[in-house]
C-alpha cells in the first residue's frame, strides 16, 4: 500500500555524526537527499534500498560535514545540487575546511541552482518551501513540508547552532529562530542536523538558549 504521507529516512554519516535526511513520496518513488554530509556509499545503498529516484540533493547549509558527499552523490545520481548562495563562501572552502579538521571529502561541486526564501522544491506529489535561517551560517535554510521542519543545525533538541564559526551570528540564529520557526504549529517536528528530532513546542518551552 503506497503511502500519502512525505517518507523520511534518516541516517548519521560522517565522524561529525551529521543528520542526513533521505526524503520521498512512496507513490512515485521520486525523492531527495538533504546534508548528505559524508558516506556516500552508506547513502547510495539505502537509495538503491529504497529503489527511489533522487532528484535533488539539498544542503541546509554549507559546512562540510553537511556537504561532504555531494560531489560523489551528484555524480552517481545524475541529481541537481540545491544550496543557498549565502553559503557559497563555505562550499568553495569545503575540503580545506575539512582537511583542517583532520577530515577527507571530495570537494563539494557548485550547486546547480541557488535556493531563496520562499522558494518550493517538489519531491514527488509534495512540496518543501524555502525557509532562510541565517545565524549559524549566512546562508543556512530550514525546509519546510507540513508539519515538518528540516532544519539543519538552526535549532537542536535542547540547544541550537553554534555562532562562533565563521560568519556566525547569535543574534542572527535567535531571530531566525523566533520569527521563522517559533511561529510554526507546536506539534511540527523539527528533524535537526545533529542529535534527535524534537518538536517546536518542546523547543518554546523548553530550549534555554533561545527563549519563546
């Protein structure tokens, strides 16, 4: 029985133990990778799995442990790169910024398009919007379907992203926080770039770093 609902399979790549997100609609069996940070074979073989075929491959934002296996992905998908252009600047940088952490990635490709606010992005019969959350990054997006949120690493279960990066911004991060995300239905569940998912009311209520 084919499903309605957007499907979500989420897995922890790289020795940063990154969120990537495989994305797709069962009736078509049409989908998308976001942060596929590291380990692309990992990634590849849970595709052929799944027996999907991936259209995009989306970045939250551009550090490297988000980025780390686009290159390879792109190449054996045959899959547009989708990124905001806010970030470029840690694209181009990507593999001597992982280098200086001691961490090996073919160098990330130029996305094949430039992602903005607003921006809607099909994956099968769904839609993600485009929701630009700058502060842990210049251009980091959240990606928006109903009541769930790809958020990247804007917000955590119990924390946020770190500012002290950079091109990071706290001040940056708490407005995105507040105006972009904390105004979205409690009950929407934020599958974040690192650790466990939560919810945009546990979040409000509880996250001491960015107060409702």
């Amino acid at each position: 029985m084919t499903s309605f609902k957007l499907q979500v399979e989420p897995l922890i790549v790289g020795p940063l133990f990154s969120n990537c997100y495989i994305i797709w609609d069962d009736a078509v069996k049409q989908g998308a990778t976001i942060d596929p940070g590291d380990d692309a074979n990992i990634i590849l073989k849970k595709v052929n799995e799944l027996d999907i075929k991936i259209n995009y491959i989306l970045a939250t934002h551009g550090h490297f442990d988000h980025v780390g296996a686009v290159a390879s992905l792109r190449r054996e998908l045959k899959a547009d790169f989708l990124a905001h252009e806010g970030d470029f600047f840690f694209l181009k940088d990507g593999l001597n910024a992982a280098n200086r952490w001691g961490i090996n990635i073919e160098q990330p490709p130029k996305p094949d398009k430039f992602i903005e606010d607003g921006d809607k992005i099909k994956v099968g019969r769904f839609e993600l919007e485009v929701i630009h959350t700058p502060g842990h990054s210049p251009g980091g997006v959240s990606f928006l379907y109903d009541r769930m949120l790809f958020g990247g690493d804007t917000l955590f279960q119990g924390s946020i992203g770190r500012t002290d990066f950079r091109k990071g911004s706290f001040e940056d991060l708490a407005k995105s926080i507040r105006t972009r995300l904390y105004t979205l239905p409690d009950d929407t569940i934020v599958y974040t770039g690192h650790g466990p998912v939560t919810t945009i009311g546990d979040e409000k209520r509880y996250n001491a770093f960015v107060k409702a």
